[in-house]
C-alpha cells in the first residue's frame, strides 16, 4: 500500500473511534509522525490529506522545514533548552514541557518574536525511567508556575506517553487515568489565557483507536502511515 492508501486507512480507523467515543471524526486530529522520514514522503501524506506533522526531533525540522508543502509542525519529542530558539518560528504547538526551566526558555523565545507558544504538559503516566515527563501529581504544580511567571505560553492541555502494551487493552487504564487528569486541569480555575484545556494528545500506531475511546483528540501516527522507521 502507498503512504497515502495507508494515511486514509489509519483515517478510517480514527473517525470511526472517533464516532465510537460520541465524538464527530473531525473532533480528533490525526498527526502524521514523521520521525527519520524524508520530505517526500512527507509531502505524500500532506497530498493525501495529512494537516498536522509531528517531529520528535528539532534538527529535523529543520532540515525538512523549506522542503515541505504547508502544515502544521508540531515537536512531540524532548526538547533541550539549547534548541528552543530554532523551533519557536515554526511549530505550533510543544507537546513535551515537563520542566520549568524548559517554560521559562520556551517563554523567553516567544516572546522575542511576539509569539504566544502553545504547549502541553508532558505525562509520564507509569513513570519509566527510559520515558521523560513528569508524574500526574505534579501537574497542578507546573501549570500553575507556568501560567504565573510565562506571559507566552498557553497551556493546552496534556501529552501522556503509557508503556509500550502488545495488546492495546492493556494501554486503557493510563488513557482513562490521563483523561480524569485532563478534566480535572478545566477545573483549577488558572487565568483561561495561560490554561485552555482543549488538548488531550495520546495514543500511537499500536494503540490509537482505544486512546480515542477514552479521549484523545490528537493521536500520533507514524509507522501504521509510513511503515517500519528508518533507523539512522
């Protein structure tokens, strides 16, 4: 199957979750993950119909950035203090903030292009030491020093990351767990301007179909669309 037969097939799959969770298709976003892929490829999927890019890493995007037809980037991987400058001007959003002092960089950036960045909380819902983020109780905290000291960052919401589960069942109770998490953020009453909770970004290739049963509205697809990653 061609890159964008097996795009619209992961659609399919996606918007009839979507309609399985009471939700419309269009109300859960499918980003292509396009970790170690090349622009054309990138650009296949953006014919196909693929809106939103995600990239794990900065020097990728920068790489591929001028070769790539229209569409929202979005980093999803970890991002170190040091590459904050080269991002800021061209994703739309940074799903993996799990520190302050990443905030703070991220803050500084976007404020010397008059930028507001949206980002969302990084969650390390079994806490692996191989995962970054941070443990479900420290959320609350992190937002609340975020939304007093980061006049431009919006937080959007939350990433989680469950264990890497053969059977996708087993990846239910972390989604179901970052779900209470994500409502519970709408009810902390922080400024709306800082903290919007709209984002709920969980569930890959293995497991997409049961995050959005139980709440995603960003899934982060990259092998079911692009085939085995290249190893580089």
């Amino acid at each position: 199957m061609s890159i964008a037969e097996k795009y619209n097939e992961a659609l399919q799959k996606k918007n009839a979750a979507a309609v399985r969770s009471g939700r419309a298709p269009e109300d859960v976003i499918l980003m292509a993950v396009t970790k170690t892929r090349t622009a054309d490829e990138l650009n296949q999927v953006i014919d196909a119909g693929a809106t939103d890019i995600g990239e794990n890493k900065v020097q990728e995007v920068m790489e591929k950035y001028d070769k790539v037809k229209p569409v929202r980037w979005h980093l999803i991987g970890h991002l170190q203090t040091n590459k904050v400058k080269n991002i800021v001007d061209k994703v739309v959003m940074i799903h993996s903030v799990a520190s302050f002092h990443l905030a703070k960089e991220i803050n500084k950036r976007s404020a010397a292009i008059d930028k507001v960045m949206d980002v969302l909380i990084e969650v390390n819902s079994a806490m692996e030491e191989t995962k970054t983020g941070i443990a479900a109780e420290d959320v609350k905290a992190l937002a609340e020093e975020i939304a007093a000291e980061c006049d431009n960052i919006r937080i959007c919401g939350i990433m989680c990351i469950p264990p890497r589960c053969e059977n996708p069942e087993d990846a239910r109770l972390h989604f179901r767990n970052a779900k209470a998490l994500f409502e519970e953020m709408k009810g902390w009453g922080l400024p709306e301007d800082k903290v919007n909770p709209t984002v709920l970004s969980m569930g890959m290739s293995n497991d997409y179909e049961v995050a959005i049963e139980e709440g995603s509205t960003i899934v982060r697809v990259g092998s079911s669309i692009f085939g085995p990653r290249n190893v580089r």
